[in-house]
C-alpha cells in the first residue's frame, strides 16, 4: 500500500501502456488520486478484542452512520462508507475515542494500489521437485546436537515475542526481556530421532510424471500444482510402513481405479493413513465413495484378504492386525470409520500404562518422546515420585517444591507487588481455604508467638492437618495418556484423583477402558463434554474424600495445534481453586494468545485472578524437523 499511484512509476516497464494511461492523469486529481474519500483508517485497537466485540463497538459509536465493510486486522481496521460525507463524520466519531485507555486515531485511508507491473513471461522450465527429506525432514542433514541448538533459539525467540505480547497488553511483573528469557529451561532431546513417527497419513494421488504415486503432498493448491512425493530416505517413517506402502502402491494399481483429483473432484482413493505400536499396527483407507455398493465391498473383501494375510510378515516385511474403512466426498466432512477386518483397536504401553487406541483418537506421534513429555509435566505438576514429600503420601507443598525447583523457577519475582498479594500467592500449590482470608497486619504480631513455640508444640502432639488431597484436571485428555502415567505410580502412596475432559466420546470410552485395564479406575474419571461446562458441574464427579475448596487443584491443558477456545481459557482462569495450569503446545507461536489472556488482568471480561508465566520447558517431539512442545508453567 502506497500513498499515491505515481510512487509506483519507478518500478514500472516503459512498454506498457495500460500503466501511461493511468499515470497520465490531469494534475488537478493527482493530489486526491493516493486517498480514498469513503474508506477509513483506524489506529490503536486494543488486541484484546475480537472482530465481534469491534463490530458491535464500532456500532455504538458511530450510531446512525452506517459502515458498509470492515476490514478487521487485530490492532488496526480499515471501514468503508456509503459516501464521502459518512466516512467524515465517522472521524469525526472515532478520532481520538477512548477506550479503555485506549486512544483510537482515525482518518481517510490510502488506496490500495494493485500491481501494475506487466505480466512476466512464464517460466516453461519445470520447476525443481524438493525430495520429500527435504519437504517433510528439513533437518534431516543437521547433526542432532545441532538441531536442539536450533530449536532452543526458536524457542529463545518466542519468549520475546511472547514477552512483548505480554507487555502490549499490559501485564506487569514479567521483567526485562533478559530476566523473562530465564524461565526458558534448556530443551530436552528426544530418545530416538530416527523412525519415531508412530502416525502418518499418505496421499495417495499422481506424482509430476503423472504415474500413481503414495506418499506426501507437493506443491500448493493455490498455484493449481498439486502432485505426490514418493517418501524417499525420510528417516522419521519405519522400515514397516514403508513395506506397506510398497504393497499399496501395487495394489492400488492393480485395482485400475484412479487416485482422487481435487480440481476434477473425480477418482476414488484419498489417503492411507498407517498407525503402527510395536506389533501393533492399523491400516485406514480413506476413499471417495463410487456408486456401486457391491465394487466397493468388493474391494473391502480384497484389502481385508490382502494385507491382513500372515505370510507378509515372511514375505512382505510387515505386519498388519487392524484395517478400517473411510468414505469422504468433502475434507471437511464428519469422519466415520468402518472396521472391515481384523481387531477394533490397537495398544501401545507408556511409562508402565497399557492404552488401546482407536482410529480417531489423538496419540503422541513419538511415543518414546511422550515419555520424557509426560514425566516431565509430572513434575512441573508436583505428580511425580520426584515430587513426593519423605515419609508421607501428601504432595510437596508450594514451599518444598519452590524449594527443590531450580532459581529459574522463582515464583516469588511474579508476586512481589505488596504485602498482601504476596502472603496470598506465597502458598499457591496449598488449599485455597487457608489463604482465602489473611490479615496482613496480625501477621506481624502473632508472627514471633509463631515461632516460640513451633518447636515445643510439634514435640507435644502429632501433627493433625487433614490431607485434602490433589485434584488432577486433565482437559482434552485424549485416551487419558497424561492423567493416568502421571498417577499410575502414585497412587497408592499420594491421596490423587484425576478427572478428564474430552469431546470426542470414542476418545473417552478409550479412556475409561485404559483406566479399568491399568486398574486405576477409582482414581480416574471421565468425561465427555465440553470443558467450560465440565467445570461448573465439578464437585458432582468428586469423591466425597475430595473437595474443590480445599484440595490442591493442578491442571494439564493439551490444545490441538491451532490453541484452546477463548472459553476453555475463561474457565481455566474463572476455577479459582485451580493454582497451577500447565499448557502444553506443539506450536509455541500459536499458543501465544492463549497465554496472554491467562496471564490478563482481572476484568470484566477475563473473571479470575491472573496466572504467572513460572517455567517453560521445551521437549523436542519431532526429531529432523522444526517442530517441538512447551510445556508452560503458569501459578497465581
């Protein structure tokens, strides 16, 4: 965007003649020719606000002067009017507006000047095809120790992007950018970065010699390219799924039926999605469906025969035990899966836990890196055998854990406000009831007697304090992988119980059978439904022996890759008993919002006190590529 058309002369070829003719215009409508009289530009949006709450502001503030089209973009808009004279008076309106301590500025917008240039001649030269090592394992050729150097200045970077996100918005105590950097802990490595990839869903589609080809999608639909990379050399794919590949691919063209054109919306086979555990390994075959019900089940017939036979573990190098069905006409249709041979599920064992999977449930695509995952938020929970306080089933308490964390775990630098925040946030992993009410000023003076007679009076009687026990919520649990590896070895010595949230139900009845097959359903429960609605039917799931008010209250969110709903967020902060949140992201950019609006102050909008960034601790899940998780500490 430039503030008038003839900026652009520069750049333009002499040869063109559409382009003379709209510079050749009268100098008496050059001065108004880089402005446009019905649209306005507006500054100083708050970030906070979504394009909703902007409408409906815009909307009050302007009253009877209609907006013909808003163009939102975060903290700044562009707004089109009827006529020159709305466009006026809505500066008039907006041009120094406060809202909540925020100064919009307003004027007539420049126009948005498309490119003049002459179309270049196409290139006729095939464009180069990246190998899929290249596309899919971009690290491929970098040393491991190399890698993680990468990705712990990746991470170095968001924790300023974040910290000036958090600035923007003003939250206080989060220190210079220096002093925020030092909650980044150093990235922990994967155990294996070769073959790791428990998951993979291949395209089945033309390669650019337009022979059927499986394997990963390249080139963009919006330059009309679309064609398939054979996975060759790509280190993150097993042995074994590419033996099952090789079988598909023959079959595929025995079979005559072409691969699934996007453009054309003509074909039948879509993708082949491979989960593979161990010896356990699942086949889904995605198809667009063909009219004729008996060739389809036809087909059925012949994969079930073909790749559930015993003899290609001898013959073919793989072994396969589970193969369902998918028909979709359009992406964004609802899955539905038809099981056509074999078992109805497929088991992986996780730090002593045994969990069965079925086709649409979420699973860690690196089951050895889940491991060091899982542990690792164990601790940051307090959940771990690390955790445990000596002689007793009781969790460390916010103290004996402050204690044994490292000094850039200090949740003290977050609560140095006054006397009053501190003493509430000083026990930010105890029941809530004992904080709810202090007073600051007879804490000083009852603060000696206190002292005198500690000593005397643990050696008169037995310590009595009622152990409420800790709540673990583990929201968009999945098949209840985290929950139950983080108390499966605790159990019996820690008073715990974990309730999980989830919406997909046949995650849930995953979960419930996990639960009852590692024996752990007395201290697990859960529930299929939203998370925000969850929360406020809590204490009804509760075991008498628990209670909200009182027990230490840990949660575990684990977002898809896009981050939560606003809603989930608004609950997570609105549970007051809930102390510590600990988010876990494999996409850091994008888990930025999410944050922020954790870390907000109280408003009306955001009920609840705010969390603390306390720790984040980056584990690397994806091994050649630019991928990992963080896991991020949030207390209050």
């Amino acid at each position: 965007m430039t503030d008038n058309i003839s900026g652009v002369a520069e750049d333009l070829p002499k040869n063109v003649t559409e382009t003379e003719e709209i510079l050749s215009k009268s100098e008496d409508t050059k001065e108004d020719s880089g402005i446009d009289q019905d649209r306005v530009h507006i500054k100083g949006i708050p970030t906070f606000i979504g394009f909703k709450q902007f409408k409906k502001l815009l909307e009050k503030i302007l009253g009877d002067v209609k907006s013909k089209k808003v163009r939102y973009m975060a903290d700044y808009a562009y707004v089109t009017f009827e006529n020159a004279e709305d466009a006026q008076k809505a500066i008039k309106l907006l041009d120094g507006y406060d809202y909540k301590k925020y100064v919009f500025t307003a004027h007539l917008a420049a126009t948005e000047v498309k490119n003049l240039r002459a179309p270049t001649t196409k290139n006729t030269e095939p464009a180069e095809q990246k190998t899929a090592r290249e596309s899919v394992t971009p690290l491929a050729e970098m040393e491991y120790e190399k890698q993680l150097e990468l990705k712990q200045q990746n991470s170095t970077n968001v924790m300023d992007k974040l910290h000036g996100q958090l600035q923007r918005n003003k939250i206080i105590n989060i220190g210079k950018q220096g002093e925020f950097r030092k909650r980044l802990e150093t990235i922990l490595p994967s155990p294996k970065t070769t073959g790791y990839r428990n998951k993979c869903e291949f395209t089945i589609g033309h390669d650019l010699n337009r022979d059927i080809c499986i394997g990963f999608v390249g080139g963009r639909f919006s330059e009309n390219r679309h064609f398939v990379i054979p996975p060759v050399n790509v280190d993150i794919v097993t042995p074994q799924m590419m033996a099952i590949l090789k079988d598909t691919h023959d079959y595929v063209k025995e079979t005559g039926l072409e691969p699934f054109d996007e453009f054309d919306r003509k074909g039948f086979w879509r993708m082949l999605t491979v989960r593979e555990f161990g010896g356990d390994v699942m086949l889904i075959f995605t198809v667009f469906p063909l009219e004729s019900k008996e060739k389809t089940e036809e087909i059925q017939k012949q994969i079930a025969e073909r790749f559930l036979n015993f003899e290609t573990f001898t013959e073919k190098s793989y072994r396969v035990c589970s193969i369902y069905w998918q028909e979709m006409v359009h992406i964004s249709d609802t899955p539905n899966f038809k099981l056509i041979g074999g078992t109805p599920y497929i088991y992986e064992s996780l730090l002593d836990c045994r969990f069965r999977v079925s086709p649409p449930a979420f699973f860690q695509t690196n089951s050895q890196g889940a491991s060091v995952l899982y542990s690792t938020i164990g601790e940051l929970c307090g959940l771990s055998e690390k955790s445990e306080t000596q002689g007793s089933g009781v969790p460390a308490t916010s103290e004996t854990a402050t204690a044994s964390q490292p000094s850039g775990d200090a949740i003290p630098m977050e609560t140095e406000q006054n006397g009053k925040e501190e003493l509430k946030e000083q026990e930010s992993d105890g029941p809530p009831t004992k904080i709810a009410k202090i007073d600051t000023e007879a804490v000083s003076e009852s603060a000696k007697s206190e002292e005198t007679n500690a000593i005397s009076s643990e050696e008169a009687t037995p310590s009595t304090t009622e152990d409420h026990g800790t709540i673990l919520l583990d929201i968009c649990c999945g098949t209840g992988t985290i929950g139950q590896c983080l108390l499966k070895n605790i159990q019996n010595s820690q008073k715990v119980f974990c309730i999980g949230i989830e919406m997909i139900v046949e995650a849930v009845e995953d979960a419930k059978q996990n639960a009852k097959q590692n024996k752990m359903e007395k201290c697990c429960k859960y529930i299929a439904g939203k998370a925000e609605d969850t929360f406020r039917s809590m204490k009804y799931h509760l075991p008498k022996e628990f209670d909200l008010r009182k027990s230490r209250v840990v949660g575990v969110l684990d977002p898809p890759r896009a981050g939560m709903h606003e809603k989930v967020i608004l609950a997570c902060r609105e549970m007051e008993t809930m102390r510590r949140l600990i988010f876990v992201s494999c996409d850091p950019n994008s888990a930025i919002n999410n944050i922020v609006n954790l870390c907000r102050p109280e408003s009306r909008k955001y009920n609840g006190a705010a969390f603390s960034i306390t720790r984040v601790q980056p584990v690397d899940m994806f091994p050649q590529t630019n991928h990992m998780e963080w896991i991020i500490q949030l207390d209050r």
